[in-house]
C-alpha cells in the first residue's frame, strides 16, 4: 500500500508513521506534502529519502478549493492508496474529503468525540478531565468527526498544565499511529485501545 502524509509543521507524527513502515509492513510512505513550504516536516521527509512537496495556501487566501485543487495534483501523482493527516492544520472541504473517502486518517490530540477543534489540552484540564489523550479518526467532511480506528489515553497528574499534557499525549500519538496505519493497510482495521 503505497502512503502520502500531508503536515503543516515538524512532523513527528509523519516521521513515527515512516519508521514504523519498513520491513513486513504492508505500506510505505511515497509522499510527504505540506500546505506550508517552510515546514520543518518537509526537510525530516527528505533526511528520509522520502519525496517531498508543497502547496503555500497563503497565495490561496480564502480560496480553498483552488488551493486544494493544487494538493490534489501532487497527491494524486503518486497514486497513494491511504492519504495520512499529520499535524496538519488546514481544514479540508468535503469535496477534497470525498475525494479520498474511506481511506484517509487523522490523529487528534483528544478522547474523540471530545474536545473536538483546537486547544484539546486546555479544554480537558479545564474540564477538570482526570484522564486525555489522542484519537486516530477516519476524515469524514465534518471536523474531527470520522469513525474513530484507535485511541490512546494518558492520566492528567496534579499540576498538569496544556505544555506537560501536550508533551504526554504527543508520545501516544507516535505510539497509536503507527499501530492504526499497519491494521488499517492489513485491512483488519476495529478499534484499538492502547493504555
Ligand atoms: C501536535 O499538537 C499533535 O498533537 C497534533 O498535531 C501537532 C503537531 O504534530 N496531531 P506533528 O509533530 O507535526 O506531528
């Protein structure tokens, strides 16, 4: 099964996805794509061997579907099989949803179907939550919204704060997504809890 990953920043959640795609694993990654041409993401990617490309939304400003219409294109030149949301921060029209139905995932940093958007870690300490973590969604249109494959959970400490919880469930993320991507390219997907 042959991987594109779009980022929009550092990308260590791409990069714990394409060191976990080696040796008997069903896919590798063949694209690492960003909305943002100065992502750190993008040179990780390359430090890989792995290609890299870039669509500046800026230019777009409010014309998401032009914008979109260029992503596509480098996409789409690599005939991927699962498109992977990491750390990306664009939010995508249904029509480039749809596009890739049923075979693109997402990793949000909260227990899905809470804390939905941004700030997931404020929101749940503020929530008094005594317990956070991460979710790794198929994408539907709706945000954040998808059939959830996996999840991961972390204990809020006394004194949390939105930085040391951040830094926690980042450490889930790059735990629970390479493990979601390996079922999901198997095709024996079902929800995974990992603890
Ligand atoms: C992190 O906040 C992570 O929780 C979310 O995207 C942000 C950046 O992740 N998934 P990455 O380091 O670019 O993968």
């Amino acid at each position: 099964k042959k991987v594109a990953i779009l980022v929009s920043g550092g990308g260590s959640n791409m990069v714990a996805l394409c060191e976990s795609m080696v040796g008997d694993h069903p896919a590798r990654p063949v694209l690492v794509a960003s909305n943002d041409p100065g992502a750190k993401g993008l040179d990780r990617a390359a430090a890989m061997g792995i290609k890299t490309g870039a669509v500046d939304h800026k230019p777009f400003k409010g014309d998401r579907a032009a914008f979109e219409a260029e992503l596509v294109k480098l996409i789409d030149a690599e005939s991927p099989d699962i498109v992977c949301l990491a750390g990306f921060m664009r939010v995508l029209t249904p029509g480039f949803v749809n596009r890739y139905a049923g075979r693109m995932l997402n990793i949000h940093p909260s227990l899905l179907p809470k804390y939905k958007g941004l700030n997931t870690h404020a929101r749940a300490l503020e929530a008094g939550d005594r317990e956070a973590g991460c979710s790794v969604h198929i994408v539907t249109p709706e945000l954040d919204d998808g059939p959830i494959l996996g999840q991961a959970r972390v204990a809020v400490a006394e004194g949390e704060t939105p930085e040391s919880l951040a830094a926690k469930v980042l450490t889930q993320e790059h735990r629970l997504y390479p493990a979601v991507l390996r079922r999901f390219a198997q095709g024996t997907p079902g929800m995974l809890v990992l603890d």
